[in-house]
C-alpha cells in the first residue's frame, strides 16, 4: 500500500525564492539536511537574508574575528528528493512580512548582544530545535507586530534552558523582533528562573539594547541580578538613565539585594533615599522589604519601628514581622505580634500558622500551642503541608511525642520533611531508639537521607550515653559524602564537644571547606562549655579575622567563656562589639551578660541589664538570683525569687539551687530550709543530688552538723558523694575531727580517685595538730598516685591575664612584687595585722609558718596588681581554690592602708574586700 503524499500548502502572495528560504528554515528547526541541490553557502545566505531589510546587500558586519557578508547572490531553487516521504521532519513555518521596516534590525544592539553574529549563531547552534519549538509555533508565522510578540512570548516560556532563551533571542533578531520591550521583558524574567545559579551578562546586555528601558523592565532585571550587579545597576540609574524615577518595586528588591551582603550599610543608605522619596516608607510593599532588611541584620528594634510606621499592613507584612522575629530568636515578641495581628482584625492565613508554630515550639508553651491547632481545625488550615510540619515540631519539642505521632501517623504518605521533624522529635526528647527505627524505615522504603535526616538524627540534645551511635552516624555521614555538607559538619561538631571529644570536634571543624558563622559558633561554644575559655576567646578572634560578623549566638557563647575565665575587661569588650555591631539585645544575650558581669565581679552592672530588660525568662531570673548568691547578697536572691513568683514565671530546679545557695552563703539557714521543702510540694520539682547537697552546705556552715548528719541518712541513695563532701568541708570549717572522718570514710568508698577529700582530711588533722594522720592521709593518697590541684590566682591588667601560684618567682617583675610584700606588711602590722599561722599546714616552726602564708598566691597576684593597675582602680583577682583564714584577714588590711577596693573570687564566691570590710562579714 503506497503512502499518500502530504503536500505543504502553498504560501500565496511569496515568491519562489522565499518559499526556498522557508523550507531551508523548516531543515534547521527540525535538523534535516538541505537537498543535495543546496550548498551549505547558498544556505547560509538564505537564511542570512530571510526578513532582510532593504538596502543592506553588500554590506559586512564584524564581530570579534568573523564577519558573514551579505550578499544578493541568488539561490537555486531547492526541490524535494522524490524518495523523501513527504512531511518528514518538518514544521510548518509561515515566512514573515516582507514589508520589514529596516528599524528592526539594527546593526549597532548585535555586538552588545552576542560574541559572534545572530546569523552565525543560528546556523551553528541549529536553533529553534524540535523539543522547544514542538506544539508551541503556529503553522504560520502572523504577520501583524501584536501577534508575532505574543508569538515570541509563547516561545519563551516554553524553554526550559538558557541555552534556548538564546536561540529565541538569536531568531528574534533575525526577524526584526529585538528590541522589543515586552519580549526583553520576558526573556530576563525567564533567565532568572533557568539560571543558576543567577547570572548578569545576558540580562544586562538585553537591557542595555534598549534606548529607552521603562521602569518595569528595570524592576525584573533587578529582581533577576546577583546582589553585586544590581546595586550597581540601581547606584548608575540617575546617569545613565535619568528618566527612570524608582518605584516601591525598584526600592523593594534593591534592598533585597542589600540584605544579602554582609554590611548593613549599604541597605541604611537606600533607606535614607526612601526617606528622601517622600512617603515611600509608609508603603506597604517598602515597609515590609525594609523589616526583612534590618531582621536579617538581627535588628530588632529597627524592623519593628519600620513596620510600625507602615499605614495598614496585610496579612503578607505580618507575616513577614513575626517570621523574622522567629529567626532572630525573639520567639515571645513573635507570639506577642501574632496576638496584636489578630486584635487588629487581620485575617490569618496557613503562612501566618507556620511562622508563629515553631515561636511557640520554641517558648515550650504547651497550651499556646494547642490553641494554635484548634485555631488551624476551626480555619481548615491543619492539613497544610507547612502547618503539619509545624505541629509535628511543637509537640515535639513540648515533650509530647504521642501527640506527635497522632499527628504524623494521620498524613497519609508523610514525606522526608515529615520524617525529618518526627526523628529530631524523637532525638530531642531522648527517644534514641524511636529516632534510629525510623531513620531505617525511612531508609527501607526508598527515601534516600538528606542532610537534615543526619541533622536530625544525631543526639545533639543528650548524647551522653550515646557516643557509639555518634560515631557509626558519623561513619554513614562519610560514607555517603554528607560530611561535606556544611550542616551536617556543623552539627557533628557540637555533639562531639559536648562528649568532651574536643580534638575530633576541632578536627571535623578544621577540615570544613568553607565556615558558616554557625560553625564558629559551634566550635566556640564547644571551647566554653569544656572550660577551654582561653581557646574560645582566640577562635572567636580569628572569626573576627576573617570578618565573620558575630550574631547572638556567638555574642552568648564568647560571654559564657568570660564569665568562666573571669575576665571582665574581655567581657566589656565583648559587650561593646555588641553595641557596636548593632546586635539586637534579645533575651539570651543579656541573660549572658548578666552571667558575665555576676561571675567577674561587677554585680551592679548585671542588675542594671536585668531591670533593663523588657522581656525575661526563666534563665534570665535564674541568673540574677545566682549572681546575688556569689556574692552573699541572699536576702536579695529571696526578694527577686519573690519576685519571680509574681510574675507568673515557674520555677525550675536551676531556680531552687540557685536559691539554696544563696541562702547557703548568707546564713539563711531557716528560709533556706522552707524553700526546700516547697520544691515538690508547691511546685511538683523533685530535689536532685545538688539540691540535697546544697542543704547539707547550708546547716554545716551554720555549724548544725548534727542536723546535716541527719539529713544525709534521710536523703535517697542517689543522693551521691556530693552531699559526704559538703559534710566535710563543714567539718572542716569548725574543726570537728570525728565527723570528718566518718564523711571521708563514705567518701573514699564512693569516689575513691578523688585527690580532693584526701587533701581535706588531712588538713583537718594537720588543724587540729595530729600531723602523723595528717602525713598517713597524704601517704595513702600518694600510694593511689593522687596528685593536689595546686594554688592558682590570676588577675587581668591591661587586658594581659597574669597567674601566680605559691611561692611563685618566675614572673618578669618578682623582684619589684616581693619588695611590694615587704613594705605591705611593715604598714599592715604597724595596723594591727597579725598572721593566722594555723592556716600553714605543716608541722614546722611558727617562724617557718610566717614565711610559709606571706608569699601565697593571692597576695602575690594582689601587690602586682597594686605596682601595675591604674590609681585607685579596684584590684579584681581569682583564685581556683577557697581563700585561706590568713589572706582573707591581710587583704581587710590591705584595703585599708591604699585605700584601694579589693574583689576577691575562690571556689566558692565573691569577697569584696573596702576599708577594712569584706561584703561575706567573716561567713564563707
């Protein structure tokens, strides 16, 4: 059966030669060869003079080192091979207008444009192929300019490469299409989409063609350029383009480009010119682009006061307020604004749900939360998939994983991210198990995990007890080459420093390819919370170094080293980088700054950032009341407890050690005693192995050690050594030699390689003069190979940290500090100052004694000080170990003869040493 012969419709009012040049472009579009009839120059220039204008025959146009000439050399007329099957691998292409005015097709936008010439191109790169040009061009090309636009603007939508946005532009340039502002419109929004990641030749060449680009070309372009190219762009506009007067779209995303680089300068400076534009600032569209800015600088109270001068935000712009109060951490401003959202009538969308759910994760706020789900079932917005997630976080984080797994066991196929919430649920409740079979489950049915599976996987929360599972995860991580994700990197960071694995934590962190500022903030907290202060105050310099910008997070883990080290003029620093950088003040910053400045000393300072606080937490108020017990100020940790009581806030166990404590170093022992009692009997918390120690301390500093036996043998059996220890040092303190031994006897049996309770029983002998059980302690712990922690004390001057031990004359001035010592004691004995020799534990001369206690660490640190601090300026030492009975009675006296206010801090508090005084009143 012979096959019918499609014949292709005739093109009525074209000549022979023009039909010859359509049917060549059908060859290129489909990429058949040209008949055997056409050489590939005749073909060449029948496409480079398809649409020709007239009067350009002869003609050359050179574009870097090619030049096609156009010439008026007449084509054979090309006929079908009798063989071919009639219609294979054609398209139907009508010809253009032949009435092209020769404006089309200027011959000065081609080089702006192209490296080589559209013609060329076209031919080479065989343009308009099958896949893009299939079912999108009509079987004939309109003629009129509208339809021939809308023509273009379907071709362009259709591609799915840069590659054939180029090829659409090359036969738009051909045709006489380009310049056309519509289509150049199109085409850069287009390129934004297919380009990635964004580039800026293209989309600057397309919009430099144009004589006169108008405002919404400008806006898409800058929608559609890296950050550096359109604030370049926007900075030139009144040059080269004076007639183009910046909208709230143009302003819009200039300051979205200004978001992302790392200064917020350049946003402050767009900010000023949208003041200057003259009621720009109250749009609504502006107003929110300017909140996004300054929230993702972590300005708070800039963002804040930009949305407020916004005249009658949407549902959008609160949105966007109460998102980027989540992100910077504010997530009780963020609930605060969603409730003001709501009284204010705005309606609440599925968005609004999402962004307010992890706020409210976040705070813990079991019943906030709840409400937010009823308010998602009453709206029909709880099935979003957003919203779920949401809701999966929540009760997750609230501890209340049966709620959660309701929730994901109703999704009927839950995806990787619902997976993801729900491991991370369980990993951060300490539901190891839970997490590691679904991870598996996830596994087995065909999920392959991304980075934050391993994220969520791994017991960043508690991962004591879990250090192997760590470690195979780790395995799998490099395994699968995850370990170059900076998240996972990250995260594999913080759970191996809080294993105290800080070497492979460091090594993990060194071998990163590129630092996020969460990795140094990682790595920072990880130097902090294993004691290595000195090692995160220099990792956080060479942050600085490399101009990392540090955030909230950074600020809270640097202070937390300060306030371990004890170095305030470090600290201060710290506090003025803060200022400086403009850092939002938020909740956990200035409770770190409170702990800081408690902890090195300057307790008025952290006072006043506590009652300058406008929003408190439990660890704000927890801090404060430690603070006032460091430095026995107990009577105002009671009122602020009080306080804390009244302003709705629940007391956690952190509160009540805090409160015990103070009350142990202010000699409140009854108040101290009801507080105890009220712990699970007004407030459901049960007394942990520090609360039973903490009352031990309590009743044998007041010296009722009868009273504080009896309460060891009522105390739970967990109670641990830590209550036989404070039992000790009580005995210690009054000298009550049978009870310490019965206390050391439970103590060696309990912690046998602790060096410390030897030490201390044999200072309690050696006080008591039985020097040889004195010497029998120190040669049994000598048998256990037990070594003492020596004496230390340091003190900062000139922002140097200085340490002197006993007896210390390696340091460069000890020439200058012991002839200090001798002309301090000549004027402190001439005051009545005499040596507390029963403090030299050895069985020795009473002279040797004297010698002995005049050159301990504390008063060596203390006269430095004096030869190099400034004049009248207080003198700030630590010791790592209790003041001795000796130095605390030399250093009143010390205080009085310069004058000079003295801040002592030991292993247990903080003296305060002026004219003569010391703020414990001879009770530590």
């Amino acid at each position: 059966m012979t096959k019918e012969k499609k014949v292709l419709p005739p093109h009525q009012g074209t000549s022979s030669k023009e039909r010859n040049r359509v049917r060549f472009r059908r060859n290129v579009v489909e990429g058949a060869k040209p008949s055997g009839k056409e050489t590939s120059s005749e073909c060449r220039r029948s496409v480079a003079r398809e649409g020709e204008p007239a009067g350009v025959e002869g003609k050359e146009f050179v574009v870097g080192a090619e030049c096609v000439r156009r010439s008026g050399i007449e084509h054979r007329k090309a006929e079908r091979d009798e063989n071919e099957e009639p219609g294979a691998g054609w398209l139907e292409i009508g010809p253009f207008p032949a009435d092209t005015p020769s404006e089309r097709l200027p011959a000065e936008h081609l080089p702006a444009i192209f490296p080589r010439l559209a013609v060329t191109i076209c031919l080479k790169s065989r343009i308009l192929s099958t896949s893009l040009m299939n079912g999108y061009m009509p079987g004939t090309t309109p003629h009129s300019g509208g339809d021939r636009r809308a023509y273009y603007l379907r071709l362009i939508a259709a591609a799915s490469s840069v590659f054939h946005l180029r090829q659409i532009l090359s036969h738009a340039i051909i045709s006489g299409q380009h310049p056309d502002l519509p289509t150049t419109t199109k085409i850069i929004h287009r390129h934004s989409d297919l380009s990635k990641p964004p580039s800026s030749a293209l989309p600057l060449a397309l919009f430099n063609s144009h004589p006169q680009p108008d405002l919404f070309l400008l806006n898409v372009l800058l929608r559609s350029l890296p950050a550096a190219s359109a604030l370049s762009l926007f900075s030139s506009l009144p040059q080269r383009h004076p007639h183009l007067r910046p909208d709230s779209f143009t302003f819009s995303f200039a300051l979205s480009s200004a978001a992302s680089l790392p200064s917020p300068s350049t946003g402050r400076a767009l900010h000023g010119q949208i003041i200057l534009a003259g009621g720009l600032d109250t749009d609504r569209f502006i107003g929110s682009a300017l909140t996004d800015f300054y929230f993702k600088f972590m300005q708070i109270s800039h963002a804040e006061k930009v949305f407020d001068q916004i005249s009658h935000p949407d549902t959008v712009s609160w949105n966007s307020r109460i998102s980027g109060l989540v992100r910077c951490c504010s997530f009780l401003r963020a609930v605060r604004a969603f409730g003001r959202m709501v009284a204010l009538g705005n309606c609440v969308d599925s968005t609004t749900l999402a962004v307010v759910l992890p706020a409210t994760a976040e705070l813990q706020d079991l019943i906030l939360g709840r409400s937010m789900h009823c308010l998602g079932l009453k709206t029909g917005m709880e099935d979003q998939p957003h919203v779920v997630t949401g809701l999966l976080s929540l009760y997750s984080k609230c501890d209340d994983i049966p709620a959660a797994e309701i929730i994901f066991e109703e999704i009927g196929q839950p995806d990787i991210i619902h997976c993801n919430v729900m491991i991370s649920g369980y990993s951060s409740t300490g539901c190891i198990r839970s997490s590691v079979d679904l991870f598996r489950d996830l596994q087995f049915s065909g999920w392959r995990p991304n980075s934050s599976t391993l994220v969520a996987l791994i017991p960043v929360t508690d991962p004591f007890g879990h250090e192997c599972l760590c470690r195979e995860i780790h395995g799998f991580v490099v395994k699968t080459r995850l370990d170059l994700d900076l998240l996972v990197s990250t995260a594999l960071t913080t759970v191996y420093s809080k294993l105290n694995d800080i070497e492979s934590a460091r090594k993990i962190f060194d071998e990163m390819s590129e630092k996020s500022l969460a990795s140094w903030n990682a790595m920072i907290s990880g130097y902090a919370q294993n004691g290595l202060t000195e090692s995160a105050i220099s990792l956080f310099q060479d942050m600085q170094s490399l101009n990392f910008k540090p955030n909230p997070v950074t600020a809270a883990s640097i202070l937390s080293a300060c306030a371990q080290l004890g170095a305030l003029t470090l600290g201060k620093w710290i506090h003025q980088i803060i200022i400086h950088e403009d850092l939002e003040l938020n909740v956990y910053v200035c409770t770190a700054l409170i702990d800081m400045y408690a902890k090195c000393g300057n307790i008025v300072e952290a006072q006043r950032i506590f009652n300058g606080m406008s929003e408190k937490n439990v660890v704000s108020w927890n801090a404060m009341i430690s603070g006032y017990g460091l430095h026995g100020y107990g009577h105002e940790a009671l009122r602020l407890f009080s306080e804390m009581l009244s302003a709705q806030i629940s007391p956690t166990a952190t509160t009540f050690l805090s409160v015990l404590h103070a009350c142990s170093h202010g000699g409140l022992v009854e108040e101290g005693h009801d507080i105890f009692l009220s712990m699970a009997r007004n407030y459901g918390v049960r007394p942990r192995a520090e609360h039973y120690a903490c009352m031990v301390d309590l009743l044998g500093r007041a010296g009722r050690l009868i009273e504080a036996l009896d309460f060891i043998r009522t105390a739970p059996k967990d109670a641990g050594p830590g209550v036989w220890g404070a039992f000790l040092g009580a005995c210690k303190v009054h000298k009550v030699t049978s009870l310490a031994k019965l206390a050391s006897e439970k103590l060696f049996e309990l912690e046998p390689e602790n060096a410390g309770y030897y030490v201390l029983l044999s200072n309690i002998y050696s006080a008591s003069h039985n020097f040889p059980e004195a010497a029998a302690v120190r040669e049994a712990a000598k048998r256990k190979n037990l070594a003492k922690l020596p004496g230390c004390t340091i003190i900062e001057v000139d922002d140097v940290v200085h340490s002197f031990t006993a007896g210390d004359r390696s340091h460069p001035q000890t020439l200058a500090i012991y002839s200090m010592l001798e002309s301090l004691l000549g004027k402190i004995v001439e005051a009545g100052y005499q040596a507390e020799t029963q403090a030299v534990l050895y069985d020795v001369e009473e002279e040797e004694k004297e010698q002995m206690i005049k050159i301990h660490s504390e008063k060596l640190a203390i006269a430095f000080g004096l030869i190099n601090a400034k004049p009248e300026s207080e003198i700030r030492i630590i010791k790592n170990l209790r003041v001795c009975l000796d130095c605390h009675n030399w250093t009143k006296f010390i205080s009085v003869i310069t004058k000079r206010v003295i801040v002592v801090r030991d292993a247990s508090r903080f003296h305060h040493f002026r004219d003569g005084m010391c703020s414990c009143r001879d009770y530590w």
